[in-house]
C-alpha cells in the first residue's frame, strides 16, 4: 500500500472508532453506570471514615461527560491502531475481502486485547480492590493484555508457517492450540488478585463485568462492521453505472 492509501484507511480507522465508541457509550451507560452508582453506594456506607469530603468532580459529571470522553476517545484511539494493523493483515492472512478481513481483525482484537486479559483480571466497580495495590494490579492487567496481544501474533505466524505442509485447517487447529496453552501457563504463574469484599453483592459484581464484556462486543463488533463498509469502498469501489442509452425512434 502507498501512503496515500495507508492514510486514507487510519482516518477511516478513526472515524469507525468513533462511531463504535458512541455504541458503545450507550452500552455502558444504560448497562454499565447503574452497577456502579451500587458499588459507590456500597462503599460510602462502609466507609471507615464518615466525614463528608468534597468531590472534585461530581458523580453526575463522571457518568456523563467524563464517561463519553473517556469511551469516545479509546474508541478513536484504538480504531486508528486496528486501521495500521489492517493495512498489514491485509492479504496476509488468507484471501478474505476487505469487509471480512476487517471483521476477523476485529474479533481477534476483542479476544487478544480484552477477552484473555479479562479472563484472567476481570474488571471490578468501585468498592473492589485495596487502593494501595492498584499499581500492582494495572501493571499486571498490561502484562497481560501485551502478553496476549504477543501470543496471537505468534499463532498467526506458526499458523501460516505450518499451512503448506498440513494445510489451512489442521495448521490453524494447531496455531489455536499453542495459543490455549501458552495462555493457561501465563494464566497459572501470573499472581492471582482476589480482593472482593467478602460481603459485597455477587450480582452487583456480575452484572458490571458483564456489561464491560457487552460494551467492548459492542465496541469491537461495531467497529468490523463500518470500518469494513469504509474499507471495502474506498479499496473496491463499485464501477459507476452507465446511464441507459436514449431510445432511438425506429424509422417509419
């Protein structure tokens, strides 16, 4: 690809990343914020101190505009990185169309970037986790995510390199395996975070995380399918079509 081309699909990246980030900013609201109004709730009334501390920034605020901002501006973000992947993927991983290559990036992004990380760190609302280990756990979150992101490239490689002597399927049954087990030993030696107060709601943590697995399906999902649509028209433009031919008046 030229850079022309190469530029053209990063701004389209980041136009889809957008629109998947408005998606995914209703998912979180509607599903997300009432679990964490509980959890603040929760927390202030098992707050050792009970002292009124004045808010920064008001919960109305952070639900709102600091929520739109903060999903709006991973959606832009992360869509022009998927965009530069895209343009090296492309053809690279089998002879799939622009729409469906940007679909299989996309679920590969969902499952190397949040789905094995969460798995193994799932996300809490507020009220879950010691304050004084939050760096701890961030950096094993990353140390994850990177790993992973890491692994599937890896797969993505032995799979390629393994199709000419086993062929395309058992090539990828074998490149899915690796990736399973080298993702269940880094799930086995990386320390283990367990620090749900014993007497907070299991529903009320159960529904958060779901909605944060809904938010980025909606985020991720939504972003194959319109960056796909730009990609396709901008690298396989339809022909224009050719207005009919005036009728000619057969001779008397």
């Amino acid at each position: 690809m030229n850079s022309a081309i190469v530029r053209n699909l990063l701004v389209r990246g980041m136009l889809a990343g957008l629109a998947a980030g408005v998606l995914a900013l209703v998912v979180a609201y509607f599903l997300g914020e009432p679990s964490v109004d509980t959890a603040i709730g929760f927390e202030e009334s098992h707050a050792a101190a009970h002292e009124h501390e004045v808010e920064l920034v008001s919960r109305s605020l952070q639900s709102t505009a600091g929520l739109a901002t903060g999903v709006l501006i991973y959606g832009v973000a992360f869509g022009g990185i998927a965009a530069l992947a895209y343009c090296f993927a492309l053809g690279r991983v089998g002879r799939f169309t622009q729409r469906a290559t940007a679909l299989l990036l996309s679920g590969c992004a969902l499952l190397a970037v949040y789905v094995v990380p969460f798995l193994k760190y799932p996300a809490n609302p507020p009220a879950v986790g010691d304050p004084d280990t939050i760096g701890k756990r961030t950096t094993l979150y990353f140390l994850m995510m990177v790993l992973s992101v890491l692994l599937a490239v890896a797969a993505t490689l032995l799979g390629k390199r393994l199709a000419p002597q086993l062929g395309t399927w058992y090539a990828t049954v074998v490149a899915v395996a690796a990736f399973v087990l080298v993702t269940g030993l880094a799930y086995a030696f990386l320390p283990v975070v367990n620090e749900v107060p014993a007497d907070f709601p299991a529903a009320v943590l159960w529904r958060f995380r779901l909605s944060a697995l809904a938010m980025q399906i909606t985020l991720w999902g939504a972003f194959g399918l319109v960056f796909g649509e730009l990609a396709q028209r901008l690298l396989s433009p339809e022909p224009a079509k050719s207005a009919p031919a005036p009728a000619v008046a057969a001779p008397n």
